[in-house]
C-alpha cells in the first residue's frame, strides 16, 4: 500500500517524530501493528523499539551517511526517512507476515508491505482497508493505492506490472484513497465508496485473487472510470 504525500524536508528528529505519529494511528487499526521497531541494518544488529527517541534518530542519521557516501551526487532533501517492523525479533517478522513500514518525508511516499495477508487474517479484506483509512487519514495524502503480489499457476503475478491498465497513470489496485469526493453515480464500477476528509475510499473489488478474471476486470473498468474523471495520476506523460 503507497500513500503520496508533498515532500517535505525532514531531519532525523522529524522523520523520528512523523513516524511516531504514523504508528499511533496504525495501532487503532489492529493490535498486530501497534507496537513498531526501526528494521535491523544487518543480521547481528538489533531491533530498536520505535519509542527509544534517541537510538532511532541516531539509526536514520546512520542511515542517512551511508546512504549519501554510497550515492554523493544523489539530490538531497534532509533525511532519506526510516525503515520499521511490527516485529522485535526475527522469528516474530517471518510469523507477522514480514511487515515493512517505510516512512520517506523527503519523498513524500509511505509503503506498508505485508506478505501472505490472506493467511494470518480471517478477514483480509478488513484490516488493509482499516490501515488504508489510517493511512489516508493525512489531509495531506493525496492518492493512495494497494499492489497485490500473487502466485498464479507458479508463476508470481505483480498487479501493478501484470494486470493495470495503464503505463502511463498510476494504478489503483485492490483498494485507494483519491483527495475528491465521489459517489457511486461517479464511480459505479467500484464495490465500495466511503467520504475520508476531503476524499475518498475507494474498493475496486471485494475479491483478492489475481486469478479471478472477474475481479481484474472490476479492477480495470475503476481504473479506467477515474482516469475519465481526472483522478489517476499521469506518472509518465511521454507514453500518454
């Protein structure tokens, strides 16, 4: 799950602070993602509580170095952001289903990645659009989208890639936030419409299997339905 945001420039006590403020909001979604850790730089390091203030920040300024020794003439915009888990412990992040949350001000962009999610939940469907609530809940969030991974017929299906639309918009996916209202007269391909601020919550489909022709071809038609209303972003005009 993407949320774009304007980038802002953000040292490492900021970045610390906006991460903090993210997970307190994640934390009313489910229990699972309440409690957070900065993402080990290498296996014998170990996993720093997101509430320890000053280990976190010195972790991103770390980062931050190697990040611009490694790539010098990389344009700069304060801190490259921070890298966490919902785990404390290796074991835990494999059981969790390898929870990523990556905070990048300075890129205006937060991912939440979480692997096997139809199996650790009865209700998948549920909790990402909880978390997709959360998330989009920023007045400052502009769009958002949900990628789907999939193995279908051993061969691994990426929605983005393999299913959208289009090359030259973005996706939207199983399920997105748009900074517009709508109603289902607007948007009658989509399942599910819902007011969040200024926009709204979008459910392409109530079905999450790359595999059912259907539920790609529902996907589709709300890609293409926001694309005729203007609000699928344009990512690469020369393919327009």
């Amino acid at each position: 799950m993407n949320c774009y945001l304007p980038s802002t420039r953000s040292d490492s006590v900021k970045v610390h602070r906006q991460a903090t403020a993210l997970v307190g909001r994640l934390s009313q979604a489910h229990a699972d993602f309440s409690k957070w850790w900065v993402v080990p730089d290498g296996p014998k390091d170990p996993y720093v509580p997101l509430d320890d203030a000053d280990a976190v920040s010195a972790s991103i300024r770390r980062s931050d170095r190697r990040f611009f020794n490694e790539f010098p003439s990389a344009e700069s915009n304060g801190s490259i952001g921070v890298l966490l888990t919902n785990s404390e412990s290796d074991k835990q992040w494999r059981e969790r289903g390898k929870v990523f949350l990556s905070v990048k001000p300075a890129s205006g962009r937060i991912c939440l990645e979480i692997s096997r999610v139809s199996e650790l939940y009865p209700t998948p469907g549920d909790v990402v659009w909880s978390l997709l609530k959360v998330l989009s809940s920023d007045p400052r969030v502009t769009f958002a989208n949900t990628n789907i991974v999939q193995r279908v017929a051993e061969e691994i299906i990426l929605y983005s890639y393999d299913r959208s639309v289009y090359q030259h918009r973005e996706f939207l996916g199983w399920m997105g936030y748009v900074d517009k209202p709508l109603s289902a007269d607007q948007l009658p391909q989509a399942a599910r419409l819902e007011a969040q601020g200024r926009g709204t919550l979008i459910l392409a489909t109530e079905v999450l299997d790359l595999a059912d022709h259907a539920a790609i071809e529902q996907t589709n038609r709300t890609e293409i339905g926001l694309a005729e209303l203007g609000l699928l972003p344009v990512i690469d005009p020369s393919l327009w």
